[in-house]
C-alpha cells in the first residue's frame, strides 16, 4: 500500500501562512501542518486549527531564525541575550561542532515550544524542525528525548532518498544542486536517527520528499514526485500560503513561490493523479 503525507510546515508564521495552509487542506491534498509556537501569527493559526479539527497539527520545532520561546537566561548557549536564536542553520552547526551549545539548553527550548502549543488546546500529532534541525545528531538526540517526554509517539523522517536528491542535483539547476548536497550530507545522520527512534519506539514516515522542491514545488514537481512514491508511508513537505506585505517584509526566503505551491497543492490534476494511483492520504494520526 502506499499512503501520503501532506505535510504544510511554518504553521503561525505570517497569516497569509495560515489562510494558504487551511485552504489547501480544505480544498487541496494538504493533510497535516506544523505550529510554530514562536511564530508571529501563533494565536491566528491556533484558531484555524480549531475550526479545521480533522487537520492533524503537528509542532514545528525552531531553533535558528527566531526568539526562544524559553526565557533568554534560561537556555544561554541556544539564544543570546534578548533570546535571539542562531540566525542560520550553519551557525547552530558550528556551534554545535565546537560543543558550544548544551543538550540540556536545546532541550529546554524545545520543551517551551511543546508547552506552549500544548496549553493553547493543541495535542501535537508529531514533531518536525524548522530547516530540519534535528537531523544533526545532537539536536536528534534532544528531539526524540522531548518527544518521548510529552508521550508524542511521530517524529519527521527528515532524510530525502539518496537517489531523489542525486536526480535532483542534475537536473533542476544550481539552487536545487546545493540543497541536494546538503541534503545529502546530513544524510550520513540517517542510520543513527533510524536507531534512535527505533529504541525510543517513535515512529516516522517510511519516506520523506519535498527538501530539494523547496521554492521549487509546482504541479510538475508532486506528479513527479507521485510517480516515484514508494509502498508503505510517505511524506510530502510543503510550504504553501498566500502572498501578502506582511510575508514579503519577512525574512524567509518562500515568498510568491509560496502561492505557486498553493496552487499546485489544490490542482484537481494532482487529486485526479494520487485517486488513480490508488495512494491513501493521511496525517500522522494515521501512524499511531
């Protein structure tokens, strides 16, 4: 059998975010979504969430590009001192390699964020990261650790397919060659993920699509995507909304190419495609 995902990350960023989240669940393939608790528009996406309570709603754990949830003082090698965290994923890295950053800090952050979705009225279906931060072991370790404390049973198998990323890198340009190389480099991490969830009894997506079409995911991208889909479990990340001031002021990178996904997302096409493939849409309450 092979079933899907559709995961909508950076639920509660802007709320052109979340109006492109929810019309893409009501009326596109989108079957799941991720909280940002430190997001701007946290308490709009909570309401969202309520009034689409068939949208399983997951926690998309930041630890780069935002404020900490936990007190400043409280996680002093995650977030400085007006609790900035590490602005890019290759700054928590370095810092992570010269063991500047304490697991118990990361922890901490991380269990804030669950806190805080968790007492707006949302059980968390699963976690994932922000720029999948916990596919570095150090954070990996922290993630499934908090996971396992707040008896959240799915984690996000953050690991493209070697062979997606390798077909990726050659043919979709320059952008798409350096999110493959990286994707492929955190790759190495994947066996020790895999054991670690395995010993925790978490449970994760057999597969995981979506890392080098970020910025880049169109009608043509998901059929492709479709026609390579393995048996058992996978999962499609995406980063739909729609386009307005408030996002283009934002710092993120997606910005109309957040409409373009909206639309491929909510393409009959597409819904046309995954019904005569016989694939079976899910979300991670599926998993348990």
């Amino acid at each position: 059998m092979k079933a899907m995902i559709v995961n909508a990350d950076d639920f509660g960023y802007t709320r052109g975010v979340n109006a492109g989240i929810i019309r893409g669940f009501r009326e596109g393939i989108i079957t799941s979504t991720t909280i940002m608790a430190n997001g701007r528009a946290f308490d709009d996406a909570v309401e969202c969430a309520k009034e689409n309570p068939e949208l399983g709603v997951g926690c998309h754990l930041v630890l780069v590009d935002g404020v900490s949830t936990e007190m400043a003082n409280a996680v002093p090698s995650l977030a400085d001192a007006e609790g900035n965290l590490p602005a890019t994923v290759g700054i928590l890295t370095t810092k992570l390699l010269a063991g500047a950053v304490r697991g118990e800090d990361i922890a901490r952050e991380l269990r804030a964020q669950v806190t805080k979705v968790m007492n707006a009225g949302i059980t968390p279906t699963h976690l994932d990261s922000h720029k999948h931060t916990h596919s570095h072991p150090r954070v990996m370790e922290q993630v499934v650790r908090v996971a396992d404390e707040f008896g959240i049973h799915c984690v996000r198998n953050p690991f493209e397919r070697a062979g997606a990323l390798v077909k990726s890198a050659f043919t979709d340009g320059w952008g798409s060659f350096k999110q493959s190389a990286k994707a492929l480099l955190a790759g190495t991490a994947e066996p020790q993920f895999q054991k670690l969830v395995r010993t925790r009894g978490i449970r994760t997506p057999d597969h995981f699509w979506g890392v080098t079409a970020t910025g880049r995911l169109n009608r043509e991208s998901i059929l492709s995507v479709l026609e390579s889909m393995q048996e058992g479990v996978n999962e499609l990340m995406c980063h739909p909304g729609e386009y307005d001031d408030e996002l283009e002021r934002s710092r993120t990178r997606l910005k109309r190419e957040r409409e373009t996904e909206l639309e491929a997302l909510t393409d009959p096409s597409v819904r046309e495609a995954i019904e005569q493939q016989g694939i079976k849409l899910m979300d991670y309450r599926g998993l348990n």
